[in-house]
C-alpha cells in the first residue's frame, strides 16, 4: 500500500492567524478564551467564547468576502497548507487531486444573519419587506460550501466530499483521505477543517445543553479545565486547520520534503448515547488506529486528547487512554488538552488538534494542558499539566476525537524519514 | 442613483472594468454576469426597493441601459409611478 505523507500544514485558531502562530502560543500556554460579545453577553451574560485571532476576510482576496464565515476559515488555512507544500492552482493531475472537508454546522453566520434579518424586517412596520433575502444565501450556508470554494480556487477535479461528524468532523476527513490516496484512488488531498458558530442564535442553543464551562473566578481565560477536578465544561471556539497529502510517490518525484507519514486510523460508533461516551468503543478506535500503524502502544510517545472537560468525557477518555496504553506506571506516554487553550472547534477540532501534534512532534516541544492545575483523581495519567515540555524526542503522535452522536476517531502520525 | 448602485455593485463586488460603462451600446450580455451574479446584482435593487423583481432572464438580451430603463419602469409601476429613495439605513 502507498505511504501517505503530510507535505503541507495551515491553520488559524484563536490561538493565532497562522500555523506557526498557533503552536508558538500552545507552547506559551495562551488561553484564547475571554467574555461574549455584547450581543451575546446580554442573554447569556456568562457565556465565555474562544474567537479567531484573526478576522478571516482581512487575509483573503476580496472575491470571497460573500463566503460564510466557517468557508473564509477554511479558505485561509487551506492556501497555508498548500503555500507550505508548494502547491499552486490547476495541478497538472487535478483529476487525482481531491478535496475532503469535515465541518459540524455548515453556516451558522449565514443562518443567524438570515434570521436576524427577518425579525429586523418584521418589526419594521412595512419599511422593508422581510421575504427579501440575499439569494446567495443557500450556497452559503450549505455544509459543502467550503468544499466547493477550495476545489474551485485552486482547479481541483478529484472528489469534494464533506464530512459532518460533530467533533469528530474533520479528523474522519483526514482518516478518509488518507485511505483514498493509501489504496490508490487518488495521489494527493487537501483536508479542512472548519467552523465559525460564534453566533447568538448557536451559543442559545449550546447553553442549554448545560455543558459549557462556567466562569473561573481567577482568570476568565482560564475557564476550560480538561481532567481537572474543578472543570466545568468547554468552551466554545472557531476557526480553520488544514493538511495537504500526498502518496510518497507524488511527494517525491517533485522533491517535497514531507512533514510527516499519516499511518494509522480508526474509526468507531458508541451506538448507545447521543452524548455520554463508551470507554469500549474509543478504545477500538484508538487500537485500530495503531494495527493500522503497524504500532504498538509504546511507539507514542505523545497524545492528543479530545479532552472537552467535561464531568464524563474526561473521565471516560482517560480510561479508555490507560485500557490501550496502559497506567502512568507502565507507560512513558505524554498527553495533552489543548482545548485548554483554544477551546472547542467543534468540526475543526480534531484537525487542528492533529496539526499542533505534527508541530509537536517535529519540534520535541509538547503543548500543555494549561489550565491542569488540580488534576480529577480519576485522570491519573501524564496530562502535561500547566507549562509545556521541551527536548522530548517524539517518533510517533496520536490524536483523538470523540464526537456527540458517538463517533470516534483516531489518528496515528510518525516522522518521515523514521 | 440605480444606475450608480449597480455599477458599483458590479465594479466593486463582480471586478467589473469602470470603462466599460463609458459606452452607451453597452449589452449586458458582454459583462459576462452568469445566472447567481445576474440575481445578486439584482438584489442590490430589491434591498432598497422592497420587492422581487421579475424574470432575471430576460436581461442579458438588453442593452446595459435598457435594463437600467425597465428596472426603473419595474420599481416605478410598484409605486404609483414614484421613484422612492433607494439609500439604505445609515446612508447618506
């Protein structure tokens, strides 16, 4: 089978506008979290938010200033990624070349902006007509919106499929493009993750499923706690991440030096709770993605965990982690939440979680659990708690995302050239 | 102030080249708009005007100021034969 190598890497988080960005402040331990904005704070005065370091229309063309604001993010860590791997617009095999996104809740923006607008029209006594709506408005909020922009910006003729598997949206793109370029349907991908939903109409919504983090009372921005024993929940946030993949073959014929070999992942389904994880399930998920590897659980020396801090996840990721791994006794491997940091991306989570694991394994330097200061007794292993760690050699990273509606997936990364 | 609002819509938003409007035989055919540039550019009237303008696709066959003419004569029969203002809130 063909190896698949990361030969490109972007993203903007609230941690940054860029990628480099990004994993310098995880390291630093940056909480991107602060207060809602004004409109938001007024009905949900303790709603804390993670938002984008960067307005995403600021670094795109002015062309695609129409596009939803989960599509921009996408679009800017998409040319990242494919600036990084020396990619330009129509590559000569663009038939061979797909396109694979995942993203949670496709126009958020587009769908509060459109409701918005039809209260404002209703209540303004005839002055305007509330039926009126922008007609690009499906287009913009269809799921597959970003999908389509990135295939038609840079000529590419593979397949544009969208995934939308909550948290674990965009960590079964990259698992799905991998296997399409590992068992030769295609020669190259570029996966995306994104979601923008920082918007009254979402964040009512989230509210009253009761699993956001409340106000820390010492620092705001410290509110997201995963495996402490005073978390609260998570923290909603937003943004882009995005790889580019290529079979071994393609990345060398033209000389692209590679960021790493995505080699193993599994996927799996609770089938039991919309919401509660099932230890079972995550562990299957973790374990194919080792076989997949051809790894053993000691071949990892880092991983990235879904870590939402919430009462269960936290719990129940950690048993799964030491049922595959092993207790922190028995095992040297090193764990982190950076959702700490840069909250909750929902449908870009699991990539951009994926990409700061790359970052850290290339780098030897492991982002923290920032906000780990208290550890839950029932989270008992490595979690990399407060302040990151430095020197670490690193041949090999995991990332997790486990998703509402029990969708799990795994990824196993490991450097290339070993 | 129609003819303003949509050549800015076109030169601003669609990169449309400001020269082309300088000719009097212009057809809309040769600003290439396709079927989603045609409504966006008629929704920038329909914002300001209150309603639906009908049929989009018979446009491209008319000159540039043709449509301008029957997009007027449109908004004219919608409101007894007055041209309302067309700015929106907060313009000037």
């Amino acid at each position: 089978m063909t190896k698949v190598l990361i030969t490109g890497m972007g993203a903007i988080s609230p941690l940054g506008a860029d990628l480099p960005g990004s994993f310098a402040q995880a390291l630093a331990g940056h909480c991107a979290i602060g207060p809602a904005p004004a409109d938001i704070a007024k009905w949900l005065p303790d709603i804390l938010l993670a938002p984008a370091a960067s307005e995403p229309h600021t670094l795109l063309d002015s062309k695609h200033a129409s596009l939803d604001r989960a599509s921009q993010f996408a679009m800017v860590a998409a040319g990242e990624a494919m600036t990084t791997a020396n990619i330009t617009p129509q590559p000569a095999d663009a038939r061979r070349f797909g396109v694979f996104v995942g993203i949670g809740f496709g126009g958020a923006h587009t769908v509060d902006g459109l409701y918005s607008r039809f209260q404002s029209a209703v209540q303004s006594e005839g002055k305007r007509n509330p039926v009126l709506m922008h007609p690009l408005s499906v287009p913009r909020m269809m799921a597959n919106a970003a999908a389509a922009a990135i295939s038609m910006r840079y000529g590419l003729n593979g397949p544009s499929n969208t995934y939308s598997v909550a948290c674990a949206s965009s960590a079964i793109a990259i698992g799905e493009a991998f296997r399409a370029i590992r068992d030769g349907y295609l020669d190259a991908a570029i996966v995306v993750g994104c979601e923008a939903m920082l918007t009254p109409g979402s964040l009512l919504a989230w509210n009253a499923l009761r699993v956001m983090a409340k106000p820390h009372a010492d620092d705001l921005a410290r509110s997201c706690r995963p495996f402490s024993q005073d978390r609260s929940g998570f923290v909603l946030g937003e943004g882009g991440a995005a790889i580019v993949l290529e079979s071994a073959a393609r990345a060398s014929a033209r000389q692209q030096p590679a960021l790493g070999e995505l080699c193993g992942y599994g996927c799996s389904s609770d089938a039991a709770h919309l919401t509660a994880p099932s230890s079972a399930e995550q562990v299957y998920a973790m374990q194919q993605a080792l076989d997949d590897a051809g790894l053993q659980p000691a071949d990892i020396q880092y991983l990235n965990a879904h870590g939402t801090a919430t009462e269960t996840g936290d719990v129940v990721e950690t048993e799964s982690i030491r049922t595959v791994f092993g207790s922190r006794e028995h095992s040297q491997l090193a764990i982190s939440s950076t959702k700490s940091m840069h909250g909750h991306l929902i449908g870009a989570s699991g990539i951009l979680e994926f990409v700061l694991a790359v970052m850290a394994m290339n780098s030897g330097s492991l982002p923290p659990t920032a906000t780990l200061e208290v550890p839950d007794p029932r989270c008992d292993l490595d979690f990399i708690p407060q302040t990151a760690r430095h020197g670490c050699q690193v041949d090999a990273i995991m990332s997790n995302s486990f998703a509402f509606g029990g969708s799990n997936a795994s990824l196993v990364a490991r450097r290339y050239p070993q | 102030m129609l003819e303003e609002i949509i050549k800015n819509y076109l030169i601003n938003t669609k990169g449309k080249d400001a020269s082309l409007f300088n000719d009097p035989q212009l057809q809309v055919a040769a600003l290439e708009l396709d079927s989603l540039d045609m409504v966006e550019m008629l929704f920038e009237i329909e914002d300001r005007c209150g309603f639906q303008l009908p049929d989009p696709t018979r446009y491209p066959k008319m000159g540039f100021r043709e449509m301008l003419a029957d997009i007027e004569a449109a908004i004219r029969e919608h409101n007894n034969g007055e041209l309302p203002d067309l700015r929106l809130e907060g313009e000037q």
